[in-house]
C-alpha cells in the first residue's frame, strides 16, 4: 500500500538556504575563508537531512478482513458470513403425483418469488441452528452440567444472530425461538435446567437436544440426539430413519394420518438390546409433530407418529415441524417434574390481573418474548427476581401456558429427531437439513 506525503509544512522547514552568495574576494585568505563558511552551512545541512531520513511516516491501518468461517465456540454472526443475505437453501425435494407439475407452474414460481422476505428469514434461522448445533454435537461432553450446555446453545445463537436479547424487544428481532430442551434418557421433552440446576451429563445417558432459532418471529425447530454408549445406536438410527420417512411422506394435500403410519412402520422395525434384552422400539403415541405459526410454536395442525384416522390434510405454504420419539418403555408419556417451559397465549382472554406481581412480569412478557416460548433462566438474565408467584398467577389465569417435562416410565430411554419443513408453491423445502442429520 502507498505511504501517504508528508505534510507541505514539515517539507518546508527542512529546506536548504537557496540565497545567492557574495561574489569572490581577490586574495587566497577571503576564498579560504569562503570555503569553511560553506563547509558551516554544509555540516549544519546534514543533521536536517538525518533527521529527515529518520523520520518515519506512518502506515494506514490495514482494513480488517471479513470473516470466512465460524469460529468455536460460535461467535461469528452469520450475516457476515454470507453476504447480502443469500444464505443456503434447505434441502428441496420435489412433489410427486398429481402436484409434480408445480415444479414448472409459472403462476406457481411466481407466487415463490413473492415470498423472498420469507424464505430469507426462514433460511438465515435454519443456518444459525445448523451451525450451532453442528458446533454443540462435538463439544458436548459426559462430566459438563447441564446448565453449561443449555447456556453454551443459547450463547452462540445469540452471538450468530447478533441480538443478545437483553434490550427490551431485541429478543423478539431475532434469536432462541424456544428455550434448549435437554431431556434425559425417560424424559422425552420440556426439560431445561432452572437456576440452581446442578445436574451433570453422565456416560450412559441419552439426551435430546431441542431447540429453536429465529429471525423476525420465522421458527426453525430441530432437534437431535446424544448418547456416548453404542448401545443405544439401533434407538437413535430408528428415531433418525422414522423422521425421514415422515419427512418423504410429507406433502401438499397429503393427510397426516398417513405420515403417522409411515413413521410408526419405519420406528417400529427396530430393536435396541439393553443390558442382555431385547427391547422393540416404540413410537411415542401422545407426542406429535405440528405446524409452526409466526412467532408462535405450535399451530393448530398435528402431524401424529402412530397410525391414525386423522384426515386433515397439508396445505400449501404451512410449515411443519416433522418430529418423532421413539421409546423403549411404554410409548406413551405424562407430566411430571418441574416446570421451566412457558408461553404466553395468543388467544388468552382479557384478566383483570389483581397481584401486582403479575401485572408486572406479563409486561415484561410481552415486550422481550411476546408469544415465544421462554423459561426461567430468560426471566433470570433481565434481572427479574422473585416472580414465581406472578408467573404461577398468570398461568393460573390463562395468561401463561406452562409446558412441565414429558416421560416415560422409569429406566426406559427416549430419543428425538426433528426438522422443519416448508412446503413451498413449487417444491418442499427441509429448511434445516444439514450434512449432519
């Protein structure tokens, strides 16, 4: 890079005396005496060149380089990563049968084009989970507590999404679309640890991983699976492999009574041998998939994991989350532990709050979660502190929505797979599909 010019200023006094001299005296004496007064203004010149020489300029600041791949943990916001918001496409897989011919529809394709915002947001969220979970898979480790993990998923959302949530509202632009579920082995769903959590993942557990990102209120939900004792490999490919069968099955005008036949066919091939016996796998019969509304988790359709007479059908432009459990206990669960899930509810009826407790947490609700879910370690990080008794009135009113953990009988192992899926205009769309599930 080129030096800039040193200043006109600097330049000037350094300058040598340009004056004529006297003309010449006619003895030897005056010359000499000539020659030692140049010699004088000859040597006074030199220090001046010295110190010009000497003088160093200064070199303008190199410009950083943007960043070209995340680092680890993840702190480098996607957005930086992938320039003018063209992130990677999910995975897209065409329709069959009678809606083949929408890959081609022009009315169709024009209709996709009308939705960029949508898919850009939606596409910004699912690289964000990608990466963070593709991160969380090869730092999670027996021996860490289940509060480091919870936090260390959530941290690196954040960073990626560039929105800390700790500003009113700044939650709601984007980040966690619903707190890290990280349920163990009989708890299939809704665990995250509350302060004061000190339990630590050990060697032979298996643990579901659940959680959602978003941008401008548009969820991705995935969900994985961790376990360190190969034995429980043949649970995790069945609940993998069921979830892609739903995914296949999946489609415009499809029923989900269907999907549930295909995903149970598929769960319940598989065995799992634990402790010298064998066990088959079962598809958690009172868990579902479901479609995911703006900024809201669960919308009004079900997609069962078990065979059903459930003939409501798919739409165009719904986004579903295909998820499925299998189980080697009962393949059913119920509520039981506490609580640390809650969401506001959209459709909840005007209360007349009298706690003054209440009144002020539902404000904070609603100006940092709105109708996303949260839990109380989110509730914690915006310096709220002593609000059980509001959160447990406004739950008790129907303000609030509380989500207690999901399990199964004791000493059995869940697993989880999940992933969201758009069913776009021309093609379907696995927004979260990634090289690691």
């Amino acid at each position: 890079m080129a030096a800039q010019a040193a200043p006109a200023e600097e330049l000037s006094k350094l300058s040598v005396d340009e004056t004529k001299p006297a003309p010449a005296a006619a003895n030897g004496n005056d010359s000499d005496a000539e020659s030692g007064d140049e010699e004088a203004e000859e040597g006074a010149a030199a220090p001046a060149a010295g110190a010009a020489k000497k003088k160093k300029k200064r070199k303008p600041k190199k410009k950083k380089k943007a960043p070209t791949s995340q680092s680890e943990p993840p702190r480098v916001l996607v957005s930086q990563l992938f320039p003018n918001n063209q992130y990677p496409k999910g995975e897209e897989v065409e329709y069959v049968n009678d809606n083949l011919n929408r890959v081609t529809n022009e009315e169709k394709r024009h209709l996709d084009n009308l939705n960029q915002e949508f898919l850009t947001d939606y596409r910004h969220a699912a690289e964000v989970h990608r990466q963070v979970r593709q991160w969380a898979q090869k730092s999670i480790k027996p021996g860490q507590t289940l509060t480091e993990i919870a936090e260390n998923i959530e941290d690196s959302v954040r960073a990626l999404t560039g929105h800390s949530g700790l500003e009113e509202g700044d939650a709601l632009i984007a980040g966690m679309g619903f707190p890290t579920g990280l349920s163990i082995n009989h708890c299939a769903a809704h665990y995250t640890p509350n302060a004061g959590n000190k339990m630590v993942l050990q060697e032979d557990d298996v643990m579901k991983v659940d959680f959602g990102v978003h941008v401008n209120g548009r969820i991705v939900d995935s969900a994985f699976t961790v376990a360190f004792n190969p034995r429980y490999d043949p649970l995790l490919e069945a609940v993998k492999a069921a979830t892609n069968a739903g995914i296949k099955e999946a489609g415009i005008d499809v029923r989900v009574g269907d999907i549930g036949a295909a995903i149970q066919e598929v769960m319940e091939s598989y065995e799992v041998e634990i402790n010298g016996q064998m066990l088959p796998v079962k598809s958690i019969r009172n868990l579902n998939g479901h479609t995911i509304n703006h900024y809201s988790i669960h919308g009004t359709k079900s997609v069962p994991i078990v065979k059903s007479n459930d003939q409501t059908k798919m739409e165009e432009g719904d986004v579903f989350a295909i998820e499925t459990f299998g189980s080697t206990g009962n393949g059913y669960v119920h509520e039981e532990g506490e609580v640390s899930h809650y969401a506001k509810r959209g459709d909840a009826a005007k209360v007349d709050l009298r706690l003054s407790s209440a009144k002020s947490l539902l404000n904070v609700i609603t100006k940092n979660f709105g109708t996303l879910p949260f839990c109380r370690r989110y509730i914690d990080r915006l310096g709220q502190d002593k609000y059980l008794l509001g959160l447990n009135n406004l739950v008790s009113q129907g303000i609030v929505e509380a989500y207690p953990p999901l399990v199964d009988k004791k000493g059995s192992y869940t697993a989880q797979y999940e992933h969201t899926i758009l069913l776009r205009p021309t093609v379907k769309e696995v927004i979260s599909r990634g090289d690691d599930f």
